[in-house]
C-alpha cells in the first residue's frame, strides 16, 4: 500500500495504536495485533463495553535469564518456533521479545527477562529466538532499546553512559540482531540516553539504527513512553502504543498544516506501519492450532537444558527408591515465572512433588517449610522440616524468591533471600548434612549457607514444565548441562554498581563504565560465589588442545580456532565449550582481562573427543574508539583462550594482528610520545619528533645511574604533550620539524 494515497488524517492515526494491542485500520488495509510474550503468548482479549479482560491460556517457557543458561542456539530456535505457532493461532501478527537489555545490577526488577550481562551470548542467543519466531511468519519486537538496565523511575531516568560503553556494552546485542535477523519491530524504551529519551533520539532511531546498522522494520515506543509526539515522529519512532484516543493523531495534522512538522515523517512512519500489518496479515492463518501438550512436553525439554548445577559434593544424582525430604512451599507451589507484562496465563503447571514421586519413587516426606504469605521464619515450620529432614536422611529444599521480589516497574533493594528461606536451608543443613538446595529465581542471590549444604541447583524460573526437568536432573536421567549466563557475586557489596545504582531523582551514571559482570571481578580479582559460563556436569571434561588456522593475520582477515575436548567421565553430556579473547597488555588503556566471543555446545560421550571450529573476526578483538568513533583493534599479540568458565580457561594460544589500516592525524605539539609509538601509521617519524622534542642530552639527564631510561620518566613521556617535553629548541626549529614530519605522513 503506497499510504501517501490516504488523507493526512489517516496516516497521523497510522502513526498511533488502537486500544492497547492493534494498529490502525484504514481503507484497504485491516489492522493487526501484537501481544506480549518473550517466553510465553500473554494474550489479552478485551471487551471495552463490559469492562472485562480475557487472558489467553498459553505455554509458559522457562524465561530469558534461564534460557541463556542453556548456551544452545538450536534450543533457543525451537523456543521461538513453538512460541510462533501459538501466537499464530491465536491471530496474533507480533510477539513482544525479546529482551536484550544488560543485567548491569542483579537487583534490576526485570533482570528474569533478559539473557546475560555480556552483550555476545544475549546477541546471539537473541537471534536464534528471532529466526525462530519469524521463520514461521510472526514479528518479534526486539527490546528496550536502548540501556534500559532498571525499572526505578524508568519513565524519566537519565542513563548517562559513555559513548565506549553503549558501543561495547549496551549495544552490540541489538546490532547483532538486526544485521542477522532483522527483527520486524524494535521497541524503544521509557529511559532517557545522555539527556536524550530514548523515542525521541534520532541519533539512536535513525542514524545509528536504520543508516548505520540497516535496520528495515518499525520502531514502536513502549507503552505510553512517548511525551512529545513530534519529536518521536522525527526521530524515527513510528508508532506511538498503546491509543491516545485521537489525541496524538490530532496533534499530528495539526502541527503539520502549522507546519511546525514535516509531513514526511508522517508518511514515512505511516508507511512502515502499512508495511508491517501487509506483512502480518499475508500470514494470518485463520486454520491454525497447536497441541498444549505437546507444547508443555517441549517446555519441559526446554527447561532440561536451562538449570545449573552450582554445587555437588556427591549427594547427585539421587538413587531411585530412596527416602527423601522434599521440603519448601514452592515444591507444590513453584515459582517458575516473573511479574508484569511477561506474566503468562498457563496451560498447566507441574507440581514438583508429585514428579519427584513419578520419577524417583520411594517415601517421599513433604513439609511446608515457610509460610506463603510471610518473609519471616516460622520456627514451627521449621521444626517440621527438620524432623522430616531427619527421619529421611537426605533432604531437598526449595527455596529462592517469591513473585514479589521480582517485577517489572520494581527493582530489588537487596540480594538477600527472604529470611524464612535461608533460616529454614541453615536449620535444615545442620540437622541433615545431605541437603540439596533447588533455587528458584530470576537473578543472583546471596547465599550465606553455601558451605552448609551438599549440592544446589538453580532452576531459575524454569517455566510450567520445570518440576519434570528438575526431578530428572536430580534423580539423573537427565546429566545437567547449563551454564551461568551472568555472574553470581557473593554479596551486593562487591558489584561494581553498588552505592550509586539506581541514581538518584534525575539520573543513573554509569561510573562502572564497560566493566559490568565478569568483566568486573576479573578486572578487579574480586572473588565471586560462581563465575560466568560456570556450570556442573554428572561427568568431567578435558581441554585437550586448541589450535589456530594463521599466527599471523591483519585486522582485515578472519581467524578460524579448533578446540578439542575429551568427556574423561563415565556419562554422556553436553559441554559449552567457551572462547574468550584478550588484547596485548598495555594496547589500549582499560581493557577487559577477557570476552566472550564464542561459545558452542556440544555433546561428548563417555570417553570420547569432540572438535570445535570457531571463526573469529575483526570485531572479536576490537576497542571502540572514541576519539576515532570506530572500531580498532591496534597492532600486537592477541590471546585466544577456551574453557569451561570465565575463569577455568586451560587452553591458550596467540595470534600476531597487525591493523592494516590505522588512523593517522598531523603531528601537532598535543602530540604524545604514548600515542606514536602505539600506533603503527607512525613508526617511521617517532625518531624524527623525539629528536626535536627531547635532544639526547636531555633525555640524558633523565637517565639512573646505570644508563637505563628512567621508569618514571617514561610513564610521564608517555602520557605528555610534546609541548611539555622540548628542551633548548626554539619554537621555529620545532615548528619547522612539524611542518616536515607531516608532509612525510602526507599531510
């Protein structure tokens, strides 16, 4: 539909929704609808007369935070296929997900949503759920973009964030998944950016977006996140949701015939929604269904992949038949999803007892634990569980965070457990050594009795399917293979937000920079409960060997890595084989020890050996650049290492990179001997500027007594303008080398 056919007035109501889910209908084309849904279809049917909201039952999928624990993109493809064929029988043309906002603090109240704190596993993972979803003809909105990493004062709070950390951090999923995927509908958030809010940024909407990384498909705010209508238009935000009941379509063809806004906007906005809802309505399937069963079954499978094992000292995999305390609310109760707009109404929900009775057998003794209603402990509860614990000799309990203690709108104030939760495992653990912990939560908690009990497993918020999968992980039917997909400190304390997140009033500075997560501990040698990528297995694995395709390559070229990796115990299991890489030290000020830039998973039976390929290319060793406002990856010797964690990496090997083509700038006295001799575009003119700058006989008088250069000095010609280094020169002679370094550069 070519929409400059239609009257200026029904191109400005293009331009907003109708109700909370559909576009607007106009002559020749019919309206479409979007629902919520990163990890389950939330459905609303409203009737406006009567008042009433009917919320479709649908397959609840363990959410994002537990999803990424599973580092299998095949995994996360079939997440989206399945999720699709629900949405598409339910008429609905756009599924609101998912979500790749980084996890800066564990306390952000909607960390469950989202994938990691590290923007290549969310990227990735990210875009397998978007090929999944849309290989089957419905959109995906991908979200909040951009840097919206907490819900306190989300309408108005300004993330001020420099520009290497938004390319570095905050971005690069996003990137990932338009250049890959090209999701039909990204969603811009409440928050602002530098000053700027996030509907209303053109930098953000169209330069960086749609000119530089090519984005096709449509911008829609989220809910009620526009103030300025004209400015969003102008930005490139083309849907304003949910309806302003003909207040924003008013404005629009009123400021247009004032001509305060340029009517192209609205055209071009108009158009895309035209292009979207032609798109959704083609593959409108009014004959489609799905089986609920079948669906749970794959949730189920699902969920298998996406629980951790943090600990194991030989209580798992339990024997079948055994006696066994199953003790805590949420093993009748689970907690397998989180609050706000995500909240799914299920098909069912598996009781976790009654699976641990199908699966594992034996006298199974069940004991509250804690009150449903309560934080605080209830020392008869307890005493209950304790004897339980006793009169069965091993006990599992289920513990973490109730629905209250993750939402959207709300962030944690804390990472603590309630305290009922942690009184009861403390008790429990004394009374009965073998006791395993099953956590259940969408981020990070602190655990003062980690060194009381015998294994954990956290489940996150593993979805409806969630008791089968934990029964078969601790009974051993199924051996675990997740993997943390965000770090787990050991107190609040130690992250590098804490003091200063969420902000204050008007704004949330990120002094913490490009160091969030790992990238933190590691920079800071912080020791943490579990390190990212960390996860147990029923068997052992045996980094062999790792090997590269050149030693020597430009910037320009790619990098194939092959790592070997032998299964040297007696079960068959899935390894994440984990590739980071590291720059030469001192290249670039404030550099990661590491990064994630590849990860595959893989299955190894007992006693054999699995290769894996990586490709790795410029972007896998590069800085941004912020006086250059590029990528860079300097000349040096790189490290290339794989493993199991972010910190267990027992394979290393190096590579030689050259950057082929480096920035060059004339010469100027703001010069620093640092900046020359780090960058190789000019290694043939140092000589020539020292020389000029710093005679020998200076340089001499800053020499120790054994004839070697001072280290103090050269830090501080390092970091000097050439200005503050001259010595007996006159400003003619040093001007007139000036003049001739450069012309030999050039310029």
């Amino acid at each position: 539909m070519d929409v400059k056919k239609l009257s200026l007035e029904d191109r400005a109501k293009m331009c907003n929704g109708v109700g909370r889910w559909y576009t607007q209908a106009v002559e020749g084309l019919d309206s479409i609808m979007v629902a919520d849904g990163p990890h389950g279809l939330r459905k609303e049917n409203r009737d406006e007369e009567k008042g009433t909201i009917e919320r479709v039952k649908a397959t609840c999928f363990p959410s994002a935070a537990g999803l990424a624990c599973s580092w299998n993109e095949e995994l996360i493809g079939e997440v989206g296929k399945t999720l699709a064929k629900e949405t598409k029988a339910e008429q609905v043309s756009v599924l609101l997900g998912p979500g790749v906002n980084m996890k800066r603090s564990p306390l952000c109240g909607r960390n469950f949503e989202y994938f990691s704190e590290d923007p290549y596993l969310a990227g990735k993972l990210a875009t397998s759920y978007v090929n999944g979803v849309q290989g089957e003809g419905v959109g995906t909105s991908l979200k909040h973009f951009a840097v919206n990493s907490q819900e306190t004062r989300r309408f108005t709070i300004d993330e001020v964030v420099s520009e290497r950390a938004l390319r570095e951090i905050y971005l690069p999923a996003f990137e990932m998944v338009v250049k890959e995927s090209q999701p039909k509908t990204i969603m811009a958030s409440y928050n602002k950016i530098n000053g700027v809010h996030a509907c209303e940024n053109k930098w953000l909407l169209t330069d960086l977006l749609r000119k530089e990384w090519g984005f096709k498909g449509l911008v829609t705010s989220d809910w009620n996140a526009v103030t300025d209508i004209a400015k969003a238009l102008e930005a490139g935000c083309d849907i304003t949701m949910p309806t302003t009941k003909g207040e924003f379509p008013k404005r629009i063809v009123q400021m247009v015939k004032e001509g305060t806004l340029d009517e192209k906007y609205v055209n071009e906005s108009a158009q895309r929604v035209a292009d979207l809802a032609e798109w959704g309505l083609a593959n409108i399937d009014k004959n489609a269904t799905y089986d609920r069963d079948e669906d749970h079954a794959v949730a189920a499978n699902i969920a298998r992949e996406c629980m951790v094992l943090l600990k194991n000292e030989g209580m798992l995999p339990l024997k079948k038949g055994e006696s066994v305390a199953i003790i805590g609310g949420f093993a009748r109760n689970p907690r397998f999803q989180g609050g706000g707009s995500s909240h799914v109404t299920t098909t069912k929900v598996d009781d976790i007892f009654e699976n641990f009775e199908q699966i594992g057998g034996g006298e199974l003794v069940y004991a509250q634990g804690y009150p449903e209603e309560s934080d605080l402990a209830d020392d008869a509860l307890i005493a209950e569980a304790v004897a339980a614990a006793k009169k069965c000799g091993k006990a599992i309990v289920f513990a973490g965070l109730p629905d209250s203690y993750e939402t959207e709108s709300r962030d944690r104030r804390h990472m603590r457990m309630p305290e009922a939760h942690c009184k009861l495992i403390e008790e429990v653990a004394k009374a009965c050594p073998d006791t395993t912990v099953v956590l259940s939560a969408g981020s990070p908690v602190e655990m003062p009795w980690i060194g009381s009990v015998n294994a954990i497993l956290h489940a996150y918020l593993g979805g409806q399917a969630l008791g089968k999968a934990i029964a078969e992980i601790v009974y051993g039917d199924i051996n675990p293979s997740g993997k943390l997909a965000e770090t787990h400190p050991v107190k609040l304390e130690d992250n590098p937000t804490f003091g200063f997140y969420p902000g204050d009033l008007e704004r949330s500075i990120h002094s913490e920079d490009i160091y969030i997560g790992y990238r933190w501990y590691e920079k800071k040698k912080i020791p943490v409960n579990f390190p990212f990528g960390f996860g147990l297995s029923y068997t052992k694995y045996e980094y062999e060997s790792i090997s590269l395709d050149k030693k020597e390559m430009t910037d320009e070229d790619t990098l194939t890595v092959t790592v070997k990796v032998k299964n040297v115990g007696k079960r068959d299991g899935k390894e994440v084989v984990e590739l980071y890489t590291a720059a030469p030290e001192n290249a670039v000020e404030l550099r990661p020890v590491k990064e994630l830039k590849g990860f595959k998973k893989v299955f190894i039976r007992a006693g054999e050996s699995a290769e894996v390929s990586f490709t790795l290319s410029k972007r896998s060793f590069a800085y941004w650049d912020v006086t250059e406002h590029t990528w860079r990856v300097p000349t040096g010797k790189y490290r290339v290492y794989a493993g199991s964690s972010s910190v267990d990496v027992p394979l290393v090997a190096e590579v030689n990179i050259e950057e082929k083509n480096p920035p060059c700038h004339p010469i100027t006295l703001e010069t620093t001997y640092g900046k020359l001799t780090k960058n190789s575009s000019y290694k043939d003119v140092v000589e020539d500027v020292v020389g000029a700058f710093a005679p020998q006989e200076a340089i001499g008088i800053l020499t120790s007594e054994e004839g070697k250069a001072d280290p103090v000095f050269s830090t501080y010609q390092n970091h000097t303008p050439r200005r503050a280094l001259y010595t007996g020169r006159t400003y003619e002679y040093i001007e007139d080398v000036i003049e001739k370094v450069n012309k030999k550069l050039g310029f």
